[in-house]
C-alpha cells in the first residue's frame, strides 16, 4: 500500500486511514508488530510528529496497542479488525451510491451497472 498523501486533508489522517487499511487487509496481522515512528514517517516522508499523532489516534480507537519496552502492536481483536472492515466498505458503497444518485441513476440502475461491472448479466 502507496503512501499517496495529498494536501487536501490533513495528513495524519490520511497516514491513520493507510496504516488501518494496512491492518485490516492483513499486511500488518493481529498481535504483529508495527514498524517504529520513524521507520513509518521515513517510508511515508513525514515528520515523525506527524505520524505520531496517527498512531495516537489508532491506539485511542483501539486498533493499535502500546506496548512499553516492545513498541505499538496490532490488536488481537480480529472481531474489531473486521467490524472496521465492514464500516470502511459500508462507507464507500454509500459514497457510490450517491455519486450514482448524483447523475441520476436510481436504486434498480445501479444494481444492474453493479451486476454488469462484476460480469454478471449484460
């Protein structure tokens, strides 16, 4: 996964939405290690503080764990990687959905372009 940060957000919370999609695909795995801060901002080309505030903001939702003397670690939780999981795609479907609205498709033309988009019916 890319570090493709733009400067219309913020960029913690673009390094927060990498790092947590990173986890839920399983490139960093429950109870895994995570690279250090700066191993992390040197890959992603940001301050350290910057990445530093992601991850403070993974470990408040419980995503990553601190660990004293061994660093940040990946959740155990695979119940909560997963819910995360459902919400990110929940969130993206809506995000389709209405862009579809939006150029004026309804419900039934958008499940047929659906259909036809994953080589179903024609």
């Amino acid at each position: 996964m890319a570090w493709n940060l733009s400067s219309d957000r913020p960029i913690y919370a673009q390094i927060l939405e990498v790092i947590q999609l990173r986890i839920i695909v399983g490139q960093y795995k429950p109870g895994e290690k995570i690279p250090s801060v700066r191993e992390l901002a040197a890959e992603a080309g940001v301050n350290p503080n910057t990445m530093q505030k992601a991850l403070t903001e993974l470990e408040r939702s419980g995503l990553v764990m601190a660990q004293r003397t061994s660093g940040r670690m990946v959740t155990e939780n695979k119940e909560m990687i997963r819910e995360i999981r459902n919400q990110l795609a929940r969130e993206q479907v809506q995000e389709f959905v209405n862009k579809m609205k939006e150029l004026g498709f309804d419900r039934d033309e958008i499940v047929t372009l659906l259909k036809q988009a994953e080589g179903g019916e024609k």
